[in-house]
C-alpha cells in the first residue's frame, strides 16, 4: 500500500522519508493526538516544518520557551492561551472574546519542545479550550494536539517555590506532561522515529543510543573516552559546556587574547519582543578580526544554494557596515538578519487564522563560538567539539545532548573522561517510554 505522503518534501526541497511520510499521513489523515519522538537527529523539526507548510488545516504552533517559538514560527504556550507564568492549578481564566474567536476556530494545536512543558501547564492548556470551545467535556475542547520532542533530552524547569513542589507531590506523578490528567481522558498516539540522519557510523549511533536511555556498558564507557582523549584541534572546533558562566568566560578570554579592540553591533529591537532572556542572539555582539563565530540560522540569501546552516562555524576576517566570515575556506559576506515574532488572530473576514508580526529583532546571525551551552546546542550538529561536562553534569539527557549533537565519533573530544554519574535518566522517562514501548513505531508500520 502506499501512503498520500509518499514522495513529499521538506519545505527546503529535501526529500521526506519513507519514515517521516508515514509520519506526516498520520498526522493529516486522522484527528488523534499525536506525540512524534525520537533520537537526537531523526527528524523531528524537519516533519514539524513539514505538516505546517503541507496541511490546510487550522493551525496553531507554540513552544514552551521564547526561543523556540521563535525557531518554529510560533508564539509561546503563554502568550498564544493567555496564561499565567508559574504554577495555574485551578485559578479561574479570564475569557477575552478575541481569544475564544480564535480557539474556537482552530483545527490543530502544534507544541514544539513539549518535553519541557509541565503537567499543571499541560491540563491549563486542556482547560483554555474546553473553555473558549464551550466543550467542556471533550479533551482539549476537541481539538487535535500534535506533540514534538524527545523527553531524553529535555526536562520541565522544576520551580523553587516549595509550595509549588508540593503541589506536584499532591496531584501528579512527576512534573512531567505525559502525566497531566488530561491524558486519563485522552488518548495518545506515541510514534518514534528511528531513522538517525546526523550520525552515518552505526557503532557510534548505538553508543549514543546506549547513552541516551542509561545503558552504557564498561566497554561503551571506554570507547568513548578512548575516543575522547584525542587532543583536540587548536582552531575551528567549539566547547559545549554545562554552565553559561563556563561559556562567556572561554568566549571572552579568547576574545580578548585577539588583538585590537573590539567592535559592537547593537541590534534593533522593534515592537513587543519580550525579556532579554528570549532574543535569538546577542543584543550587544562583540566581534573582532579572527574570532570564531557560529551561525544562527540558515542563509535565506544567494541563489538558493545556502553558504551555511544554523550552526555552522566559520572566522570573522572582516568587519564594516556588513561582517565577512570564512566558512570552510570560503568568504561570505554576512548583513543583518531579522526574526520576527508571531501573534495569531481570527479574522472574521476571511474567517481563517492569520499569523500577524508584532515584534522584530535584526543582528547579524552570529554569536561567538569557541564555546555554547549544551543546552543552547540542542538542534544544531557539528563535525567536531570538545565537551566539557565541568565537576559533574547535573541535568537528566545532558551527556546524551552533548555527545549527539557530533556527527562521528573522530570528532569527539573529552575536556575528562566520562564517568557514569555523567549519564543521567529521568526514572519518569524511563517508566513512561516503557509503558508505550509496544506502540512505538506501530503508527509507521501500519501506514505503510
């Protein structure tokens, strides 16, 4: 049989495969909620970019986080329900009219990244809708929830407030949202993706594999870090470490061991952008003559050919109204990007959704590189890097994000060896994974 997916297309022209096609029919051809996982590298933000630009439905994307609203065209769970930030619980909703039109015409519900909503966020979600639907007894007001991310990577953000704490411990399992209560009404469908595009050498993919779900052996351990002891190049290779303080103190020493002075861009931020803390970059880029630079997303410029990817690492080698940065042994005049930041309406109209810019951030698309977060590297892939896991990883899926995001284990290098305290699994994740293990992958097989 074949699928009405089959011989699709990402919206960059790549090719879909057969995996992602059976994937995105699923998603299209029925109403069922839907939860698309899978390993670092499969896929995920390729078949997310993929159903929007496809489908025809009534569709809303968010992300629990500024940043990745942002890198998914989207508004923020917040601002797109009007909810409050920290702990919702029971609190009554206001029900402005602007946003029951809107609820009340949607088809789908996109949430990127959803591994770092809550529980408690997830149900207020649940309960937005079946409020400004005026179906209160159909999970999510009925409409479809599509659920991308991989909760081996990244985790809710427990609070500090102690009441809060306690909250979770009287009404939940664990914080997280596949044990919202919504999901006792619910049913949810689990497909993982299995196909790995980033890494090509199957002994490191089931390294990574072994990492990512805790089940490194002695002998996985030591080919890592046999791996990992190799001296690493002096030039065009980044540390991802744990800890920002870690990376602006690496990024600024070797700035400053460059000579001259720096220069500065200041970027332009124009209507309701939001807290520093949500820029795509830097609001002050330091640069100077030499310094390593990473991209912070495609090239959109040229003739369809992109010079470079998000990620990419390149040197500044000259700075005026525009920057000049060798990639690969190639110089590329770089100008002033912008990311513009979303807010749906209904339009009585047109009687459709529209997606409306209410802010703009322009900066040249770089920031300096010769380290970034583990976190902030999540989504990125690099031929080489040094990880720098300090006195001790500290965060469930950290080790696993780190060592994914290499595409060989030759561009592996250690700042210390791996220990096993380093590999860390969430014992919800591990339960959860378990529990739908039998499902996973069934969607796939039965479309296909």
């Amino acid at each position: 049989m074949t699928t009405q997916a089959e011989g699709r297309t990402a919206p960059d022209g790549t090719p879909l495969s057969p995996e992602q096609s059976a994937v995105l029919d699923l998603i299209e051809s029925t109403r069922e909620h839907v939860f698309v996982t899978g390993r670092a590298g499969t896929g995920k933000s390729t078949l997310l970019e993929s159903f929007i630009a496809a489908t025809d439905r009534q569709v809303v994307v968010c992300a629990p986080t500024g940043v990745a609203a942002l890198n998914v065209g989207g508004q923020t769970i917040h601002s797109l329900f009007r909810l409050p930030i920290g702990l919702i619980a029971d609190h009554d909703f206001d029900d402005p009219p602007e946003l029951r039109r809107l609820l009340a015409s949607i088809d789908t519900v996109v949430i990127d990244e959803v591994s770092m909503v809550s529980a408690d966020l997830m149900d207020a979600i649940d309960r937005r809708l079946r409020q400004a639907r005026a179906r209160r007894h159909e999970p999510f007001g009925g409409v479809q929830v599509v659920l991308f991310g991989d909760p081996y990577q990244l985790a809710p953000v427990p609070g500090r407030d102690e009441g809060e704490r306690a909250y979770y411990a009287d009404h939940y399992r664990s914080m997280w949202f596949f044990d919202a209560a919504v999901w006792n009404e619910a049913d949810l469908r689990i497909v993982e993706l299995q196909t790995i595009h980033r890494q090509q050498d199957a002994d490191f993919r089931a390294m990574l594999t072994a990492v990512r779900h805790g089940a490194v052996t002695p002998e996985i351990g030591r080919a890592l870090n046999e791996a990992g002891a190799r001296p690493a190049p002096t030039e065009g290779v980044l540390t991802l470490a744990t800890t920002n303080a870690t990376v602006t103190r690496i990024n600024m020493d070797a700035l400053r061991r460059l000579p001259g002075e720096p220069k500065t861009a200041r970027a332009d931020v124009q209507g309701e952008f939001g807290p520093k803390g949500g820029y795509p970059a830097d609001e002050e880029l330091q640069l100077k003559v030499g310094a390593q630079v990473m991209f912070l997303r495609n090239d959109t410029g040229g003739d369809g050919t992109p010079r470079w990817v998000n990620g990419s690492l390149g040197t500044v080698e000259r700075i005026g109204r525009t920057v000049f940065v060798e990639v690969d042994g190639v110089s590329h005049e770089v100008v002033p990007a912008t990311w513009e930041k979303y807010r749906y309406t209904y339009s009585a109209a047109t009687k459709r959704v529209s997606k409306d810019i209410v802010a703009e951030f322009t900066q040249f698309p770089l920031r300096l590189a010769w380290a970034v977060t583990i976190h902030k590297s999540q989504g990125s892939t690099y031929d080489a890097a040094i990880v720098d896991l300090g006195p001790r990883a500290f965060a469930p899926g950290q080790t696993y994000v780190a060592l994914s995001r290499i595409r060989s284990l030759d561009g592996l290098h250690l700042a210390r060896p791996l220990r096993p305290s380093d590999i860390i699994v969430d014992e919800n994740v591990r339960r959860f994974m378990a529990d739908v293990e039998p499902l996973i992958g069934r969607a796939v097989a039965q479309s296909v």
